[in-house]
C-alpha cells in the first residue's frame, strides 16, 4: 500500500515512517498539506495520509473532502499530545497514532486502511475448487466478477489474482463503491480538471489511471448507480476515460475486476443494474463458497488468527481448546471469514490460562437463537437487575465508554470486542464527547489483555 507522511522524516515520525516500510508500505513525502495536496491530486494510489501534529488537521479534512478526495488520515503525536488527538479525532482523523511508534499499532493501522485482513486459507474441497478455477483465469486479461456473501474474502481473492497475474508488477486499486458517497465516486473513478466543480482548484488523476498497467478492483460494483454504470460500460467498450470537466478522453489499459455480494441477475431484473455491463464485467465468473460451505477450513482459519492476533497485542501465542474448536465448528457464521475473524480476535484478547478455552469464545446468535449472555464482570454492581430504568442508549453509552477505557484508548480493538465497525465506533465517540461526557484520549498504546 501506498502511505503519504505530512512531516519531517527526522525523529520519531521517521521512525514511524521506517516501520512502516519494513511492513510492505511504499513511503511518500509531503513537509506540508499544500505540497500533500498536489501529490494527491496527481497520484490516486495513495491509501493512508499520516499526519504530524500540531499540522491542522480539519483544515486538511475539509480540503480533501472539497476536492473530492477519499482517503483516510491518521494524526500522528506524542502521548502529551492527547488534547489536540481528542481534536484531531473529531475534525475527521481516523486514528491516532502516539509517538514514539508501536510497530504493532502501525501493522494494524496499515493493515484496516488497505481492508486486506482476511487469510487465503484453503483446505475445503469447496474453496480448492475455487482457488482452481482462479489460478486457471488469473493469468488472462479478462474482466473477472467475484461473488460472495460479505466476509466471504472477495477482496483478498481479487489481490491472489493479481499477483498470478501477468499485471503483477503493476499496481492493484481497489476502489469500494459501497464506501464512497454517490456525488463522489465519479471523479473518485476518473478523476477531474481544473475548474469541473466548486472546489477542484487542480488537475487530479482516478483510479482507472492509478491502475495504469495493472489491476482496479470495483468492490461492491452493485452499489454503483445506474447512470455511472453506463459511463463505466464505455469506459470498458473504449478503454478511455473522460476526466470530469475534460475535453479529450485519456487512454488507459487495465484489468477490471469487479465484486458482488447480491445476485446482480435480480438486480437487474429490478432495474439497478445494465445488463451490458453485467456481461462485460462477467467474462469469467467466480463464486467464493460461504464459511457454512467449506467447513473445513473453519479450524485453520481460527489457529490463523489465534497466532495472529497474539503477536498483533503482544501477548503469548496460545492454542485453541478441542472444546474452542467444537464451538466453532458448530457455529452458522453467517459474517463468514470477518466474523470467524473477529470472534478469534476477542477470545485472544480475554482467554485465560495456557490455552483459549470455549469460556473466551463470544458468538452471535443463529436466526432463531437465543442471544449469547456474557458472564457477568466480577465487581460489576447489580448485575441486569442494575439496568432498569434505565434507556438503551445510556446502557450502550455505558458500554462503550467502559470497553474504550479497557483498551486504554485503543479504538480498534475496542471496536473488535464490541462487534462494531472502527467508523459507527468514531461516530458514537464523537457524539458521546459533544454531550459532554469524559472520553478516554484515543490511542493510548496496544491492548494489556
């Protein structure tokens, strides 16, 4: 992935920086956001701004968002720095990363801005086949669609293609079309000229020519609006781009591939999606199995993560219990690989002892289910009884604000124990804070689970 540092290399940004790199991050510099601007504006491979403070960072929030440039940022400063962090955080940073670097810290933060979390593991009979057809496929230049129930890997799939490719040594974007607000995803795709929109004060390549020589991922491509789909059908027909505001189409050569987690045949029979560009997009077609179908990867994927999300918190790499594993295998995983994934994180996190035994394993019910009830918290005052009287939304304030001070700030694993994504996190935070309530400072330092 590509990372834009906003700040001088000496010091302990730079430290940070060399981290980073050591981990497959590929470094730019910027000394300030004018000069961070023009970078973006002319390179949209860029996926993580790290910013020194004191720079301003709703200043620069509101400069991307004018321009229409989708990226995250991620302030970086020391622990003293924890009020301008707070402030950071609630003009629009994703994270903060304390200083001196954590190098486990900065692996997950690159690790959340490049979404590829999930491993390719395959030992199923179903997701072999799968793997099968798309090494077969992997070295042609067809448009491929991958498809799949969400969690499934779809994204981590479209990347092995990639790199079988014959493309390989070219970029791989991936653009989600999910993520992206509408009135943005356009000049997000194509790019814009000087002048095409209030705001656009300069000349900025898409991520079809980012992509140049190599892959764009369209991940979710069902999410994309039916007028923007039919410029995308011709970007295909004619492998040329027009810029918003521009007056000569650009030449690209790349490789689409594109994920769905609907049935784009239902979807085009409800008249949200071209039919055209379903048959361009669908020259080869993969279906990623749901975890329910490959049973049999269920118990190397949770040994996966277990010895991963050891080393991510730094804390002693432990097996899972025959009794764990029997929990697992039973389960109906309807979040697919991302809930497997998520569920083997927060067991890492609260396991006792010389093993993660069934007691750390917290799933979601099945449809139909009772909800699982978590033991209560030894000291905890009143148990359910306690609650009463009081409204849903203290109790989950209540909650969070509680799991955020577990994790000594750390946002991302406090999101991982709450089954919450980091962004619904963010904004409950942000909430919370204008109400007035005391919000532990945001990334204090790794878990102490």
């Amino acid at each position: 992935m590509h990372v834009l540092i906003i700040g001088s290399l000496g010091g302990e940004l730079g430290q940070a920086a060399r981290i980073a790199a050591a981990r497959g991050a590929k470094l730019h510099q910027a000394d300030d956001d004018r000069s961070a601007l023009a970078q973006l504006r002319a390179d949209a491979k860029v996926d993580l701004l790290l910013v020194e403070l004191p720079h301003d960072i709703g200043t620069l929030v509101q400069s991307l968002a004018a321009e229409r440039i989708v990226v995250p940022v991620v302030a970086c400063g020391m622990d003293a720095d924890a009020p301008m962090a707070v402030r950071a955080i609630r003009e629009g940073a994703r994270e903060f990363l304390p200083l001196p670097p954590d190098p486990d810290l900065i692996a997950a933060i690159l690790e959340a801005a490049s979404g590829e979390t999930h491993a390719l593991v395959a030992r199923d009979p179903a997701m072999l086949a799968a793997m099968r057809r798309a090494e077969q496929v992997a070295g042609s230049e067809a448009s491929i669609l991958i498809t799949g129930e969400s969690g499934t890997g779809k994204e981590v799939l479209a990347r092995h293609i990639h790199r079988r490719s014959r493309r390989a040594a070219g970029p791989f974007v991936a653009l989600n079309c999910a993520a992206i607000p509408e009135n943005l995803l356009e000049s997000e795709m194509f790019g814009h000229e000087r002048g095409a929109f209030s705001g656009a004060i300069a000349r900025r390549t898409g991520k079809f020519e980012a992509a140049e020589g190599g892959t764009l991922l369209l991940d979710e491509i069902s999410e994309m609006d039916v007028r923007l789909q039919a410029k995308l059908l011709r970007v295909i027909q004619e492998r040329e781009i027009d810029r918003l505001g521009g007056t000569a189409p650009v030449r690209v050569n790349v490789r689409i591939l594109a994920t769905s987690n609907r049935d784009l045949t239902a979807e085009i029979a409800a008249g949200r999606f071209r039919d055209d560009l379903y048959f361009r997009l669908n020259v080869v077609s993969l279906r990623l199995p749901s975890l329910r179908e490959r049973p049999g990867d269920i118990a190397a994927l949770a040994d996966h993560y277990a010895r991963r999300y050891a080393d991510v918190n730094g804390v002693p790499v432990r097996p899972l219990s025959r009794a764990a594993h029997a929990l697992l295998a039973a389960h109906g995983w309807r979040g697919n690989v991302r809930e497997l994934e998520n569920t083997v994180h927060r067991a890492v996190l609260l396991a006792q002892g010389d093993e993660i035994g069934a007691e750390a394993i917290e799933l979601a019910p099945g449809p139909g289910a009772p909800a699982q009830v978590p033991s209560p918290v030894p000291g905890a005052s009143g148990g359910v009884s306690g609650l009463v009287g009081r409204t849903m939304d203290a109790v989950e304030r209540d909650l969070i604000l509680e799991t955020l001070s577990h994790t000594l700030g750390n946002r991302t694993h406090a999101a991982t124990i709450l089954g919450i994504s980091i962004r619904a996190l963010r904004n409950k935070l942000r909430d919370y804070a204008q109400s007035g309530a005391a919000v532990t400072p945001f990334g204090m330092h790794s878990d102490a689970a």
